[in-house]
C-alpha cells in the first residue's frame, strides 16, 4: 500500500522509526494513538505513533487533522548534521489504495467492543456494571440456531444471563431495556479506541449517526 521511497527498505524505516523518542518536552506524556484513515478520509486503524512514523518517513502520509500531538526525535543526519525530527499528528491518513473489502463489512464482534457499545448495562436489569461481571448474552440463544452477531448479542450481567438461560427473553418473561445494533466503522474506532484525544473524539463523533448510544 504505502512505496517506500528512494532507498529505504521496510526494515531500514523500520530501524529507523524504533530508533526515534520522543522529544524531551512531551516525555512524561502519556503515549497516544494515532487514528489511520484512507486517503478518503475512511477509519482503518489504531496505530503507535512509532508506526505512524514509520509511515511519516516512508512519505506516506496524505494529510493529517488536528494539532500534532508528539514529536519524535531520531539521530543526527549524516549529510545535514541535523537532528531529525517527526511530528505525529492524531490522526493521518495514509496515500494507496482503498480496500473496499474491509470497508462493506461488518465490525468484528468483541466483549469489551459490545460491553462499550451497550455502556457496561444489563440489557434485563438496566444496572450498570463492571466488565468483569458482564457477559455475552445472545437473545436467541446459540443453541437454538441464534448467531454470535451484533444484532443477536447484548451485555446482560451474570445474575441475569443465569437466569434467563438456554431461553428466548419471552419464554423467561425477560425484557429488554435497550435494543441491539450494529455500529458503524466510525462507531467501532470509538469502540476499539484506549485514549482517543478530543481531535479524534471529535473526527469520527461527525459521523456516528444520532441514534447511537455513544451519543448519550
Ligand atoms: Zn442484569
């Protein structure tokens, strides 16, 4: 996807890139992640910032949003004596070609992406809880031909889960608070995202539709 340019090979941007740290100013900072979009402007990934260097260097870099969140400082240039310097912006997107593939598909179904989607609620007791007391609660249960799916999965805390069973939610008088559904790609970045800054938050907050709950 992304041509190295001139004489660089993967290993030597490699090298190069993990050789970097971060200027003496941002040191102490907590490291961010750098939101990967395709030169459309479609999420693709979270990366390091030394991954995003790494495309940095390889001049693969389209354009970028948001005010640079770290400066990277490698060696000094043999031919300039300078010291070289990247700035990682928070989110970039990267030139090459668009994989329409990943694009039609549906998000990967994850606990911690459905826990964060459903907001840590039961979707039978309405009470909020922590991961570790959360399950996968599928509404029309595996067994009876029901899919490990966004659309047929919810968080349902232990208690409930237990006790709704191997049932459908009408058989065990159970109903749902809240109601499944399948987020978005912009959706999903926010979902699989660890420290999304507020340049980011903002990026792909634009295009999660109203009705999500992320919005609430
Ligand atoms: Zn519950």
């Amino acid at each position: 996807m992304l041509q190295a340019g001139g004489d660089l090979s993967w290993s030597s941007l490699f090298k190069y890139a993990y050789g970097l740290q971060p200027a003496r100013a941002q040191q102490g900072i907590a490291a961010v992640d750098v939101l990967q979009l395709d030169v459309s402007g479609r999420p693709q990934a979270w990366i390091t910032t030394k991954e995003a260097a790494v495309i940095y260097a390889s001049d693969g870099v389209a354009w970028t949003l948001g005010e640079a969140c770290q400066v990277l400082r490698g060696g000094l240039q043999r031919i300039t004596g300078l010291q070289s310097r990247i700035e990682v912006h928070p989110i970039i997107a990267v030139r090459g070609a668009v994989p329409s593939r990943a694009w039609r598909q549906a998000p990967a179904l994850s606990n911690p992406k459905l826990f964060a989607r459903d907001r840590h609620v039961c979707a039978y007791c309405g009470r909020g809880f922590h991961a570790d007391d959360l399950t996968r609660e599928h509404i029309v249960p595996t067994s009876r031909g029901g899919a490990d799916s966004w659309m047929n999965c919810i968080t349902a805390c232990r208690p409930c889960n237990g006790r709704k069973a191997d049932r459908l939610p009408e058989e065990a008088r159970m109903s749902l608070m809240y109601l499944p559904y399948v987020p978005s790609l912009h959706e999903d970045m926010i979902l699989r995202g660890r420290r999304i800054l507020a340049d980011q938050m903002e990026f792909l907050l634009a295009s999660v539709p109203r009705s999500s709950r992320l919005h609430g």
